[in-house]
C-alpha cells in the first residue's frame, strides 16, 4: 500500500558511528551494522492496526525508530525499512461492529490519517509499507508450507483453525527469555487464546482462522476459507520485503512476547535459518494518566488532535525525544510545555546565525546517538549550544563569515538529520 511523502534529509560532513543498540534476546548492548557495508540495513517495525488514530505510544516508538533509521544513513549505510499494517484482525472488526461501520472504511480512514501525522512528525517513510490483507496469498503459502511440512496442526473441531506447534520451534522462548508462567500470563493477556480446546500446547499460536459467520474470509486454498493469525503476519511481510535475515526486528515492549516471539519462530522454520533477527529492539510504552495509553484503555492523546490545537508537530517529536526510547514514561502537559520553550530556544539560537562552532555538536550529537539512542544527551549537547548563542558567550562572532556553512546552520541540519527536529521557522 501507499506509504507517506518522503522527508529531506540534510546531508552532514563526515559519517556517524556504528550504532549500538540494545537486543531484548541478549539483554544487552551490542553494535549494530558495520558502517561502510555495501548491503542495506534491514528493519522490521511493527505498525499500526487501524481501528483509532495515531496516539502518543506510537508516535514515540515510530519516532525511536526513525531516529535508528537516521543514524543508520549518517553512518553511510542504505536503509530498507519495512511497516506493516495489520487491516484484519479481531480489534478491527470489533470495533467496527460496536461503531455500526465498514471495518474497511474504518481501517483505510485510520490508516490515512496515522500517514498524515507521520508526515507531519517527519518520520522518513518506510522502503515497504505493508497491509495484511494484501499479504494474504504469500501468508497462505507460508501457512501450507508448513502444514505439509508438519510445522502446523488443524484443530479438528470443523472450525478450519491451523496452529503452530510451538514444540516444533527449539528457539521459541529464546527473545523473550520469560518463564511459562509469565509467557502464559501474556499470551492470554494480548490476544492469546491458552484455553482453546484440541490445541497442543496452550501457547500455541494461530496461524489461519477459518471462516466464521459474519467474518471476512479470503481464500486459502488447501486451508480453506479465512484469514490470518498476526504473528504470522509479520513474519511473511518480514520475509517477504526483506529477506531471511534482518538487522532489527523492533516494535514497542508490548510486543515482545507473544507476538515478536513467535513471529521470529515461524520465520526461522520457514527459512531454516536463525536468528531471524540479529538485534530484537523494544521502545518503552508511554502512558496517560498512569497507565500505559492504549486504544482498548481509551486514555489517549492523539498527535493529530494536538496538531488540530495548533501545537507544533515538532514540539511533540522533541518532547518524545526528551526522555530515553526504552524508559517508560507518561505523557503530560508540562512534557510538552518544556518541548515547546527548547524548540524556541534553539529556533531563535539558530536564527542569530552565529554561535560556537557546530561541529563540536555534531559530533556530540553522533556519539550520543551512537550509545543505544541516547537522545536525551544529544538534547543536552544542541541546549549547551543554543544557551551558549543566546548568551552572546562569542562576543557576537559570526561563524558564517569565514566561508562554509555557518555553525547554526551545521546545528540546523544536525538536528535536522539526526533528530528528524526541523528549525525552520513555521
Ligand atoms: N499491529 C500491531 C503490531 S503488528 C500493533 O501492535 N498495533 S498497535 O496499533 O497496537 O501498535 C502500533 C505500534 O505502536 C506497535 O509497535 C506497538 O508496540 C506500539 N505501541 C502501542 N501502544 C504504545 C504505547 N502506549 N507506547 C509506545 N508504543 C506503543
Ligand atoms: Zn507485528
């Protein structure tokens, strides 16, 4: 499906370093893709399933993954990025049914309007934007593959279900590193099912639900009528878009187990190669009103009713960037208030056309960058800057006038490329 405008990209002088990130399957830090590799980076993030619109939890993973996506390119690497869109799944036709509308409506109105608020949030769209439904054929091969392959079971209830073995997969288990308890904690919790009758084992994931009254159903061939189980989803948009084996399978916590879990176990049966991913990476969950902010909780704050209140796309990317991508953390009024007076800080230090040499920020910048994201150090770095302008600390020296960009506009386009922050006056 159609993705987003694309956004420029200033370019730097010089080239970034290797980015380290943290790995949930490690638990650790380990560096990433070696610059000057002639292969892309690849990245696999999990997107929206479009039944509300764009609230500030994806706003923030989406945005950490930019920002991955940024250093990447500054480093001198080429980027593919595959999204997927999950257009059928049960939170959809829920919501659709409780709301009296066309769960294809629904999904292609949220759809288009989470594109606008990435445009507006200057998020660099991915190489691949990808829906479910679109998909079905590739995940109906898949799915057949391994049911003849005895890497998937039907339920023999006459209902057409198709299960993964999770027994079949000796890897599963190993990103989430959880104990059976917890795993089945969670997989109740978000969208599991460890009660259903004639499975295997309670964890278990579906692969292909058979049709049921009222449903949309697809072809699929040997399996019957249906449609998709998710985790399978993503594996085959994954596999599908970028090849075997990817740099970094990422989405927010939430997604860790199940979901990343077993998309990574179905992948690797279906290549026979593992790891799928060689980096599993987790943006921390952002929350309102002291819970997670989620579309089920209704607690939401979404970017674009701030956008229609007239607040600054990039006062919202920059108080997201405040704080650390694996923290958890809460939204709030002064959060942002505080996004809003750096943003003007640095506008107006930018706008003097003067300042210390940009370059040192830079390369502050890239190395906090560098160290697992940290954004809040490159904030610190370009404030150092800024406050340093506005208190004339250079005795009004303009760095523009000994030829060369000047050194606000090296700071303008540092935060630009790297922190995806334009300073341009609105
Ligand atoms: N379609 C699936 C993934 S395949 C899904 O989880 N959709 S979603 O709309 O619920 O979430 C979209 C993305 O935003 C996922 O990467 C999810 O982990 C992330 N996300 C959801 N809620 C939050 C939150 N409160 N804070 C941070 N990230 C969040
Ligand atoms: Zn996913």
């Amino acid at each position: 499906m159609d993705s987003w405008l694309a956004v420029p990209v200033p370019a730097l002088p010089g080239t970034g370093a290797t980015l380290t990130l943290h790995d949930s399957a490690r638990g650790r830090l380990a560096p990433t893709c070696e610059p000057g590799r002639l292969h892309p980076a690849t990245m696999y993030v999990c997107g929206i399933t479009p039944y509300d619109a764009t609230h500030l939890g994806h706003a923030a993973t989406m945005i950490a993954f930019d920002v991955v996506q940024r250093v990447w390119r500054d480093s001198g690497l080429p980027v593919r990025y595959a999204q997927n869109v999950t257009d059928i799944d049960d939170p959809l036709l829920e919501r659709a049914a409780r709301d009296g509308e066309d769960w294809v409506a629904l999904g292609l109105r949220e759809t288009a309007l989470f594109r606008q608020d990435m445009e507006a949030l200057r998020i660099i769209p991915p190489t691949s934007y990808v829906g479910a439904v679109e998909s079905i054929d590739h995940i109906v091969s898949s799915v057949s593959k391994l049911l003849c392959n005895d890497l998937a079971y039907r339920l023999e209830d006459g209902t057409g279900d198709v299960y993964f073995p999770i027994a079949a997969a000796p890897r599963f288990g190993k990103e989430s590193n959880l104990d059976r308890t917890e795993m089945l904690r969670l997989f109740a919790e978000r969208g599991g099912d460890p009660h259903r009758a004639g499975k295997r084992d309670p964890l278990d994931p579906l692969l292909w639900r058979g049709q049921r009254a009222g449903e949309p159903a697809w072809d699929g061939g040997d399996l019957g009528q249906g449609r998709p189980g998710w985790h399978i989803e993503c594996a085959v948009i994954a596999l599908q878009e970028l090849g075997e084996t990817i740099d970094v399978q990422g989405g927010g916590s939430d997604l860790l187990f199940p979901h990343h879990e077993c998309s990574a176990v179905h992948a690797e049966v279906l290549t026979g190669r593992a790891p799928f991913a060689r980096h599993v990476v987790h943006a921390g969950m952002i929350g309102f009103d002291g819970e997670k902010m989620s579309k089920s909780k209704g607690n939401l704050v979404l970017v674009s009713q701030l956008r229609a209140e007239g607040v600054d796309p990039m006062a919202v990317r920059l108080a997201l960037l405040a704080d650390h991508y694996r923290s958890d953390r809460m939204w709030t009024g002064e959060l942002l208030a505080s996004a809003q007076r750096r943003l003007g800080r640095w506008r107006t230090a930018v706008g003097t056309g003067r300042g210390p040499a940009g370059g040192t920020v830079l390369s502050a910048v890239r190395q906090c960058l560098a160290d697992d994201l940290d954004t809040p150090g490159a904030l610190a770095a370009v404030d150092a800057w800024a406050d340093a302008v506005l208190a004339g600390a250079m005795g009004g020296a303009s760095g523009g006038s000994r030829g060369g960009a000047s050194p606000s506009t090296l700071v303008a386009d540092c935060v630009d490329a790297l922190l995806g922050v334009s300073l341009a006056q609105r």
